[in-house]
C-alpha cells in the first residue's frame, strides 16, 4: 500500500533513499529529505506492506506530469514486483496525469511498461 510520507518515517525513508546512486553521502541524502518536506511540488511515498515500509518513490508533481525522481526497495524484499507495485499505484493514484522519469528512474519505468504491455 503507498502511504504518503511524514516526518515520523525521516529515518525508514533515509534508509532506503541511501540505495539510490545519487544519494549514498548522508549530506546529498538529509538535502534530499530536506526537498520532499519543504517543496509543495515534491512528494514522497513509502510502500508498506503488512507492518513494514520495504520500498519508497519521490517524484514531482506538475499539471499534467509525475517525474519518477528516487524509487528504492529493501534489498531483502527485491526481485518480488514491488518496484512494479509501486508504479502501478502512482497510476491509479493519478489516473489523469503521465508518468515520466528522470535519468536515474527511466530505465526502470521502461521495464515497468514493457510487462505491462506484455499482460495487455
């Protein structure tokens, strides 16, 4: 289930942010959580399942736009369709805008389309 984040999950999600290419210095990463909380455009979703948070994905919001900016899962729960599960809940959770990425996230969201079209 995607659950927006609160400031109470600062350390879960700084966790699995730190999986992200870009934000293994602890500097780059409290900037980064410092963004999702201060920039009304900037949203960040934590993906709980049972009584744990195993995956995130930050993007930003425009009028017709969702850029996929950080999208991470728990090691141990990898390779099980939780990076899928996430997008998909994106989509249904913003049925009417396009789902982009950025340079980090674009090869992912492809392979996310790809499987779709494929169970089309």
């Amino acid at each position: 289930m995607l659950i927006r984040y609160k400031k109470s999950f600062e350390k879960i999600a700084m966790g699995l942010l730190s999986f992200m290419p870009k934000e293994k210095v602890l500097k780059q990463l409290l900037q980064t959580i410092k963004e999702y909380e201060s920039e009304e455009n900037l949203q960040l979703f934590l993906w709980k399942e049972d009584e744990d948070i195993i995956g995130l994905v930050g993007v930003c919001l425009s009028d017709h736009h969702i850029e996929v900016r950080h999208i991470s899962v728990n090691p141990s729960h990898r390779q099980q369709g939780v990076g899928k599960s996430m997008v998909k809940a994106l989509n249904d959770t913003y049925p009417h805008k396009e789902l982009t990425a950025d340079n980090v996230t674009e090869a992912f969201l492809q392979k996310c389309e790809e499987i779709n079209k494929g169970s089309e």
